[in-house]
C-alpha cells in the first residue's frame, strides 16, 4: 500500500537552530499538508501547499516557516529559527484531490527543542 | 471557527463488546468527514472518509455515520478486539481546505 514517508523520525535541537523535516508524498498526490501536534493536544493545520505554491496556512505558520519541493518528489518543512513551544511531533499528509480525496498521513516526526 | 469535540475522552470496554464513539462539529459547511486511529508515539491511519453527500460508510467492523445538519458522526466498532485499543480522532474538511480534528476518544478494549 502507498505511504507517506517522514524523516527524521525524532530530532532534537537547541533553541536558535534551522530544522527541516522532510516528506515523501504517495506519488500521484498533488496536494500536500503539514500538522502538527504539541503533547496532548489536537492536530493542527499549518499549512496546505498545490501546485509548487501555499494554498492555505493558519495564524500558526508565522515568518520562522516556510515550505517547499525543491526537487519535485520531497516535501520539506523548514523552522528558520527554533522555540521552545515549537516541540511537537509534526505530521505530512497528502491527498490526491483537494476537498473529496482521503488523507493519509506520514508516522510524524518529532521535534525536541532544548 | 469549526470546532470538533469528541465524547468520551476515554472508554474502557470488554473484548468482544459493540460500541461507538462520537464526533459533532460547530459547522455543518463541511466537505467531508474523516475517522483516524492513532497509535501511541505513531502517525494518523486512515479507516472512513464520508463525503459531505453521505450518510454512512463501513469497513469490516466499523461502520461511520454522518448527520450533517445535526453536526454529528459516530464510529461504530463490532465485537471489538484488544488490536482496537488506540486513540481514535475524527476530523472535518471544511471551507479553507483545512481539516479541522477533534482531541479523540482513547479506547481500551480489556482482553
């Protein structure tokens, strides 16, 4: 079966530091979703990306993140400079039709900011 | 702002004992419906997606209803197996194209 594939699957950093978290999308998904989730807590939206640009993004993804497909096949998540509250496990989704299509979900990977 | 509440926050039931698990949503202008279950420490899996168009869906032992005016769905599991004990999240697709999730409903089964 098709998956989502997310690494690392754990990274822990200083506070201060770049991170990138990087996905594999199922290979025929055009639309493409980073949430996250601090322990505890609910998944939350943070941003949705189609056809190489954002579509969408929540007052979470501020100016420290950005997205992109550098290379056509890996989906990255980029903090530009890590905080504490930014611990959290961080999940890659993809779909393959924008409101009607299933997501499937990668196993995450967690964030550890010291 | 849809809001997603899910009720109980936890169950604890029998092997082999029906139950069902339940969603509502502050904003029936939604597109679809999705139940995920989430092991501890692992990502979200999939198990029913209901089109906004739908009332009910079935997979094996589950089966997903919808009442969108109501702003409700339930999760029903059959003769539930200690293999079923996770965190089971429901999540709305509405305008935006976000989903929005609920805190989920940890589920037990007691072999």
């Amino acid at each position: 079966e098709p998956e989502v594939t997310q690494t690392p699957s754990h990274q822990v950093t200083q506070m201060g530091q770049e991170v990138i978290l990087r996905c594999v999308p199922i290979s025929n998904h055009l639309y493409f979703y980073w949430y996250r989730q601090i322990l505890g807590q609910k998944v939350e939206f943070l941003v949705s990306f189609y056809n190489n640009e954002i579509s969408e993004k929540s007052e979470i993804f501020d100016d420290q993140f950005s997205v992109e497909r550098p290379d056509g096949s890996n989906f990255t998540l980029k903090i530009r400079s890590t905080k504490l509250e930014d611990s959290a496990m961080y999940f890659c989704a993809t779909a393959g039709q924008r409101n009607t299509g299933e997501l499937f979900f990668g196993e995450g990977s967690r964030l550890t900011v010291l | 702002k849809q809001e997603v509440t899910q009720i109980p926050a936890a169950l604890s039931v029998p092997e082999g004992e029906n139950l069902v698990l339940n969603c509502s949503f502050t904003d029936s202008a939604i597109y679809n419906l999705q139940w995920f279950r989430q092991d501890p420490g692992k990502g979200l899996t999939s198990l029913l997606l209901i089109q906004s168009s739908q009332r009910e869906q079935t997979s094996g032992r589950l089966n997903a209803s919808l009442d969108k005016s109501s702003g409700r769905s339930t999760l029903y599991i059959a003769a539930s197996q200690p293999g079923d004990s996770a965190t089971y999240l429901c999540a709305v697709l509405g305008t935006g194209n976000q989903f929005y999730f609920g805190t989920g409903t940890s589920l037990t089964v007691i072999p």
